[in-house]
C-alpha cells in the first residue's frame, strides 16, 4: 500500500505505528524500551523483521502501548460506530500524535485493517479490560464500575499479595533449552511457605538485564513437544508465556483471587524488583492455615 502511495504521491509521508516490545521501528532506538516484552495488542509488531515488509517505505514510525490502543478501539466502536481491533486503536492513537505536526491543509488518512471478531473475550469485555489494568476514565467512571472490583469482605481478601511470603522465583534465561528447563523443573523441588513441598512448575524468563520476557511452564513445554511445534533443544524463548498475569506485593489478595478465576499463576513484582510466582495453592494455603490459628 505505501510504494503505491508513493508512486502516486510522492510527497506523501508514511507513518508506521509499532507496539511497544515489537523491534520493528526504525531508527532501532526507539525498540529499546522493554524490548522484546510481551504486549497485548494482536496483528501488529513482530520480535523479527517479516519478508513482506519494507521499512524503506516508512518515513516516520510511532510506539505505542496497550493500554492507549484498547481504550482508543473501544472509543471507536462507542462513539463512531467503527466495529475495529486493538490495532485499529493503535493506528488511531498514533496517528492523533502524528497529527499535531500537520500544517494547515494537509489532510491525515488512517488505514482500520482490524475488526472486533476476534475479540469479544479481550478488550470488549469490562473484566478483561479491568484484569490488565487498561481502565479508561469513561470505564472507571461507569456505573458497572464496581460491578467489577471484588467485595473486600472476608477478612484476607485486603491483605497484600506480601502476606503470602512467597520465595523468590527461579528465574532463567531466554537461551536456555527446553531440556534443560524441564530438567530444572525436575530437580528444583523446594518447601514453600506452610511446610508444603512444591516443585517449579513456572519459571520466568529474565535476560541478562533483568528483564522480563515471558514465563514457562512445564504444561507449555509439553503441549508445544507434544504437537511438534517445539524441539527440546529449541530455547525457551520459543515456548513461553508472553502473556501472564502480573501483580505488584501491595496488590489485595481479593484482586488476586479474581485473577485466579481464570489465571493458575501470577506473577509478583516485588518492591526490591525480585520477581516471585504466586499460585492458587498459595492462596488457599495461606486462608486455609490461618483461618484455623
């Protein structure tokens, strides 16, 4: 689409808008914020360089975050009637950016090349949109709004995710094979909090500067085997989890426990940045243990 805008414009310009985590912006700087991180927003950005793109075509390029490109979709369908995907929002939220450069009779044409099919469970649903903390001010102001904040009731669902005691997470680097992940998951076992012998079972993947790239987990590592779309000496880069579930050690376990409606783990980030993995059998231990006290 862009050589024959070019070819019939040349004085076009043509901006390319890229999520945040994808390394497809140039100059290659502006893929250094939470480079290769998961993010959320589908049909965009890519961790390698397709062969049907050409970046040549590109004048400018945009970053964009998930929570910007949700909630400007969701705008588009409630007030112009434009049934779009999240990364109609992110072209749409870039291009209001790109737009505040435009002189006095140039015109801004954005291309919608998504559409909500594929999305009715993500970012058109309240509670989705709630879980990963994309909350606009038009949903938090909503009178559904506390339809989905969990009744602080019971005498834990306050306490913070700290109160769990939770070890430090193994963590492992994105290079690591599989085989050697699975071995570790085998040899790992450890007590955790209330005398309970657990084994790994999730591991974060951290690079060599302590960021975070994804999680893997014995039951991934097995189903992408299983059906030959991973080889154990494959890396673990290739199997894990970019999308997870995320809380902070302040997080209420309320809050934690409606993660776990859906989610087997979460991942805690810890107020000294080490990283813990939380599980529903953490919680339940801890309700279960001191309920009895």
């Amino acid at each position: 689409i862009a050589r024959k805008l070019k070819e019939k414009l040349p004085n076009i310009i043509v901006v390319g808008v890229d999520p945040v985590g994808s390394i497809l912006a140039q100059p290659e700087a502006l893929n250094d914020h939470n480079r290769l991180c998961g993010y959320k927003v589908e049909g965009i950005g890519y961790d390698f360089i397709p062969e049907v793109l050409d970046r040549s075509l590109v004048d400018q390029w945009i970053k964009t975050e998930d929570q910007e490109s949700f909630v400007m979709a969701r705008r588009l369908i409630r007030e112009e009637g434009l049934l779009v995907g999240g990364s109609c929002g992110a072209t749409v939220a870039a291009a209001l950016r790109a737009a505040q450069t435009l002189q006095e009779g140039q015109r801004c044409v954005v291309l919608l090349a998504d559409s909500t099919r594929n999305y009715m469970t993500k970012f058109l649903n309240d509670q989705w949109m709630f879980d990963n903390e994309f909350v606009d001010d038009s949903l938090h102001q909503s009178t559904n709004y506390t339809k989905f904040k969990k009744s602080m009731t019971t005498w834990w669902s306050t306490q913070p995710v700290a109160a769990l005691h939770l070890p430090a997470a193994f963590t492992i680097l994105p290079t690591l094979s599989c085989k050697a992940a699975a071995e570790l998951m085998d040899a790992k076992g450890y007590v955790r909090t209330y005398h309970v012998i657990f084994l790994y079972d999730q591991f974060p993947v951290v690079d060599v500067s302590g960021t975070l790239h994804g999680v893997v987990t014995n039951g991934q590592i097995l189903s992408k085997l299983a059906s030959g779309r991973l080889a154990a000496k494959d890396p673990v880069a290739r199997g894990m989890f970019q999308q997870f579930a995320r809380v902070t050690s302040t997080t209420a376990l309320g809050e934690l426990a409606e993660l776990f409606d859906k989610e087997f783990f979460a991942v805690v980030q810890g107020d000294n940045g080490a990283l813990h993995i939380a599980t529903r059998i953490d919680l339940l231990n801890f309700i279960t243990t001191n309920e009895q006290q």
